[in-house]
C-alpha cells in the first residue's frame, strides 16, 4: 500500500484560498469602516460650521437688536429731535468681553420707506412730513466689523408720544404783528380759511422760526390754508407743509375722552397758599400779588390738582416745586391776570419748569377757555380740546399748545419744549422688520 506524505509547511490549494478570503474581507471592511468614519467626520464637520455659522448670526442680530434699542434710548433723552445715530459701538458681556458691534442710523420717515427712509433730522428741512416718527436701522456685527462673520439688520419705525408742535389747533391760529414762534404748528381745520394766519406789516409781521429740535414749519390741511401779511417763504422758516385732514393733531375725540375735570365743594380765596397733596375743589381765586405753590413730593412724583374756576390776580405767582409734576384739571374758565408768573420753580426770578412738569387739562367751551393776560410768564402743557387758548399781548412762554382754537395777539412769543406732553420721546413702536 503507498502512503502520501504530504509536508505541513506546505499549504494547500484550499488553505491558499482561505487566506486570500480572509485578507480580502478585512481590507473591504477596513475601507467600509474609514467610509464610514470619513463620512461622519464630514458630516460632523458640517454641522459644526453650521452651528457656528448659526451662532453667529444669532450674535449679530442680537448686537443689531442692541444697537435698535441702544437708539430708542436715546430718542428717548434729550436731543432726541435732532439725533441720527452712532457707528461702532460695541457690545460686550456681562464678564467684560467684546460679543460684537452695531452701527445705527436715525432718518426721517419721508418718504416712507425702508430702502430709502428720508433725510437726516439734523438736515435743513428736518422731518417736516412726519415730524413725530422716526425710521431705526440697526447693524450688528460678530466678531468685528471689519471681519465679520455675521451680520444682521433690524429696521423699525417708531413715533413720539409728546406732541410734536409749540402750537397745534383743530381749528384757526392766529397770530398778530411781532409774534414769534419757536417750534412747529399745525391746525387740523379744513372748515376755516385761512386755518393759520400770520399777520403784520413787513417791518413786524408775525414768524414762525425753528425751535425745541424743530425746523419751524406750518402744517394745514391738503392745500394748505395758511396766510402769510408779506411772504410764508421768508415768515415760516421749516416751510408750509400740506397734509390731510386729521394727521396733525391728535385725535380731538380721543383727548376729550382721555381726561375728565371733577369739581370740588371748598372755595379757595386766599393771598398765598401752598397745595401740596392731590385734593379736589370749586373755585380757586388768588388775589393780586399773591403766590400760589404746588408744591411736589419730589423728582418722578405727580400732584394732581382738581379745580371748577381758576383765576390769578395780577402780578401774581403760581409755582411749581419740589422737582415733581403737577396735573391740573380745570372744569371753567382759567384766567391769569397781566404780569403774572405761571408755572415758574422760584418766587425769587422766573424759572421757568420743563413742560413735562407741568400739565393743563381744560374741559371748558368757551373762546377763550384758557387766557393769559399781557406781560405774563408762563410754561407746560396745555391741553383745551373743546374750547380756545388766548395769548394776549407781550407774552414770553415755552411748552406746547393743544386747543380747538388758538389766538396770539401782538409782541408775544412761545418757545416749543420737546419735553411738554410726555416729551418728544420716540418709544412708541410702529413695525419691526428683521433683515438677514
């Protein structure tokens, strides 16, 4: 019988194939597995720069949302009628570090229109078409400016919710010889013609002259009912500017409906008094060369006062202390004898109140309701919507005017205070349109 022997270092056919498997399948899976893990690397790498890209632009529409409110702030301070804007400010966290940057610009909503929103405040003719709105557009950057990698606007209108004008009536304003107007005006009166006068000859004719953050412009209804003695081009500084009835003023109804006058039991009659707490009375009568104070609890605290008549004698003084505001309501007529001081902070020189300190509410009727005689002082607020505010001769005021109707006689002038009605603060939002 033959044997085989057959030599163990030798493989056969059947282990060779073996083998060749065993290798072929480890470099398949070696390949399928780094597929894989290339795969997910780069679809770890996407999501990545995807998140940071999203971190970025979250960044930046919050640096521009910091740059919109970084503005409505300063619409609402001081020189809120004239500010346009700042570029580069940045804004950090609360550990100090820099997140990112906005630039910011305030224009004039004429036209109005996002991608073209009007001239600069601080230009000649101011906002004349839309005196109490302003259009915000607010950049943010992140990291920087110069190399940003997100960058997102926000654009918003926002309107004022003080007046806007020295003088605005529902109805005629008049103005006699060498009377001055600091400030814009308006009459809502489409029935009345003219519905703005301004009289005098030509070395005295009446102006109406740029003051309070305003370019001093007349605003009247659609073709604009304004007389001018001589000429509106050299008497009205900001222009005549024609708009449709009901735009000017605020709502008539609406500031009837805001407020209403009680009236009292008790009769003040006195020489000199001091009210210091919110209290309700019939009439208040001061005698000539008598002081009346109101005197506040302090800065941010109002004292409201509810009176029936309010007559002041001549060469009186009514004053406002304390740093706080006052509201008076008036169910009749409010009269202020010649030579007297309204709405002044010391008995010793007129010092005169900012309008936000003082307020006026009149519920009367009659033409006038509110009068003030001639060579007086006064400043605040007026609010008259059912009757007529009377300015008589060599008159020198400050504040705002809101009346049916409004007379200035002769050598009288009134200087708009921005701050008169809640102030020329732009903190009302209209719209809100993010930009990516």
């Amino acid at each position: 019988m033959r044997h085989v022997i057959r030599s163990a270092c030798c493989p056969t056919r059947w282990g060779r194939q073996s083998a060749g498997f065993v290798t072929i399948s480890a470099l398949m899976i070696m390949l399928v597995v780094t597929t894989m893990a290339v795969l997910a690397y780069t679809s770890l790498l996407g999501e990545t720069q995807g998140e940071v890209g999203n971190q970025e632009a979250v960044g930046a529409l919050a640096a521009a949302e910091a740059g919109a409110n970084w503005a409505v702030n300063k619409l609402s301070a001081s020189g809120a009628t004239t500010y346009t804007g700042d570029t580069g400010q940045t804004v950090s966290s609360a550990g100090g570090s820099s997140i990112g940057v906005f630039d910011v610009s305030v224009t004039c909503d004429d036209p109005p229109t996002y991608s073209t929103p009007g001239v600069s405040p601080n230009s000649a003719s101011g906002c004349n078409t839309n005196p109490t709105t302003r259009i915000v557009t607010a950049t943010g950057y992140v990291p920087t400016k110069s190399a940003a990698l997100g960058k997102r606007t926000v654009v918003l209108q926002v309107t004022a919710t003080g007046l806007g004008f020295a003088l605005c009536a529902w109805g005629p304003l008049t103005f006699n010889q060498q009377d001055t107007v600091y400030g814009n005006v308006g009459s809502d009166d489409s029935i009345d013609h003219p519905s703005i006068s301004l009289q005098g000859p030509a070395s005295s004719a009446a102006a109406i002259k740029a003051g309070g953050g305003t370019p001093g412009a007349a605003y009247a209804v659609t073709t604009p009912q304004v007389s001018c003695s001589q000429s509106c081009g050299t008497q009205v500084a900001g222009g005549v500017q024609a708009k449709t009835a009901g735009t000017i003023c605020p709502s008539q109804t609406q500031t009837k409906a805001s407020f209403t006058c009680p009236v009292g039991a008790t009769n003040i009659t006195t020489s000199g008094t001091t009210i210091s707490s919110n209290s309700t009375w019939n009439s208040v009568t001061l005698g000539a060369n008598s002081t009346l104070t109101f005197q506040t609890a302090g800065p941010g605290t109002v004292l409201t006062v509810h009176v029936n008549g309010f007559t002041v004698g001549q060469g009186s003084k009514v004053l406002v202390t304390g740093g706080g505001s006052v509201v008076l309501t008036v169910n009749g007529v409010m009269h202020i004898n010649q030579s007297s001081w309204f709405g002044s902070s010391s008995a010793a020189s007129w010092t005169a109140v900012p309008g936000s300190n003082l307020t006026v509410e009149s519920c009367n009727t009659s033409t006038p309701a509110v009068k003030f005689d001639q060579s007086s002082d006064f400043s605040g607020y007026y609010v008259v919507p059912s009757g007529g505010f009377e300015i008589n001769q060599a008159q020198n005021a400050q504040g705002a005017i809101l009346a049916a109707s409004i007379l200035m006689d002769k050598t009288s002038s009134f200087t708009y205070d921005s701050s008169a009605g809640g102030g020329s603060t732009y903190n009302h939002l209209v719209t809100w349109l993010d930009k990516p």
